[in-house]
C-alpha cells in the first residue's frame, strides 16, 4: 500500500511493527486537474520509494514520477527540463527541497515546511496547499492581462492624440481631457481586479 513500515523489537525479539504512510491532503486532486487545465505538465519528485511514489500519483492523479531521490537529484532534473527551453515552478516544503527550489525558474514554498525551504523560495504559501498556488497563478494571468491592457489603452490614446496635436487639430482642453480620460480609464480598469474571487478551499 505504499506505507513504510518500522520494526519494533526488544533485544533479539521482533515485537511487531508500525505502519506510516503521509495523508495526502483532500484538496490535491483538485489542484492537480486545474494545474493540467492551465496547461501546465505536473510531475511529482520525490526522495520515497517507488512504490508510495505510485501510491500518491495515482490518488492525485499524476502520471508522471520520479522516486528515491535525493536532493541534488531534484535540482538536476529541473536544470535538465529547463535545458530544453521549458520554465519550471517547483513547489516544496522540506529541507530536501532547497536546493530544487532554487534551481526552479519559480520557487514556492508552503508556510508549513521547513525554514530552509521557506528562505530557497521565490514565495510562500500561507495556506499550506496547492489550492493557494492555483489562487497565485490565477492572480498572476489576471494581473499581467490587466498591464497589457494598460499599457495598450495608454498607448492609443498618444498615438491618436500626439500627430493631432502636432498638425494642429487638436486643442489644448481636450488634449488635457483625454489625458486625464486616460489615467482613469487606466486606474479603473486596475481597480477591477477587486473582484478576482480565489479558489475557495
């Protein structure tokens, strides 16, 4: 079942054993399908055994695993991904992370994991989950759409107003309206990304 089990014994008598096993949280299937409906190829690196490897891709729903890997091993896989032109986000929490997560294009780190990983990340998730990437990501697009916007609206209204103004067609009042049109359309447009609603856990 993908658990790894520790041998109790006394002396020379095996007593009996304990089974432990991590509890996947109840939330990373979901997080995994939206990360794939993003685009986006999930893979799970880890230092366990193949077998438990298995165990938590198949309760996720990831195909793709690496297993008994030590760190060094995970920084290498990412700079051999990134060799073929491809961006990585890395998101860990042990102390094994570290040197993968500093290696990644994108380091995130969960505010439940270890310092070290925490100070390798490029930022922390307070939440501890995969939900709270999903809700960056989905803020990120929506912020850099919003730039882009800005940006071209800023732009269309100097490109219509600049040759106006300069073969004189244009007056000073109505250059200064649309000025100021431009900064509140701008700032309005910024403003609404109040509205953005995170993924809910």
């Amino acid at each position: 079942q993908g658990e790894t089990v520790v041998f109790v014994a006394s002396e020379n008598e095996i007593l009996g054993f304990i089974s432990c096993v991590d509890q996947i949280k109840e939330t990373s299937f979901f997080a995994v399908q939206e990360l794939k409906k993003m685009g986006l190829d999930v893979i799970l690196m880890t230092g366990d055994n193949l077998q438990s490897a298995q165990l938590v891709a198949q309760k996720t729903g990831i195909e793709k695993i690496f297993s008994k890997m030590l760190p060094l091993h995970k920084a290498q896989e990412i700079k051999k991904i990134q060799n073929q032109g491809k961006k990585v986000l890395m998101a860990g929490d042990g102390i094994n992370d570290a040197p993968a997560l500093t290696e990644a294009f994108l380091g995130v780190a969960m505010a439940t994991g270890s310092d070290i990983a925490i100070e390798s990340a490029d930022f922390t998730l307070i939440q501890g989950n995969l939900i709270g990437l999903l809700t960056a990501l989905k803020l990120a697009k929506k912020t850099f759409k919003k730039i882009k916007q800005n940006l071209f609206w800023a732009f269309f209204y100097n490109v219509v107003a600049i040759p106006l103004a300069f073969l004189g067609f244009l007056n000073p009042m109505i250059a200064g309206l649309a000025m100021a049109f431009s900064s509140v359309s701008v700032v309005s447009n910024s403003l609404s990304l109040k509205r953005f609603k995170a993924y809910k856990e």
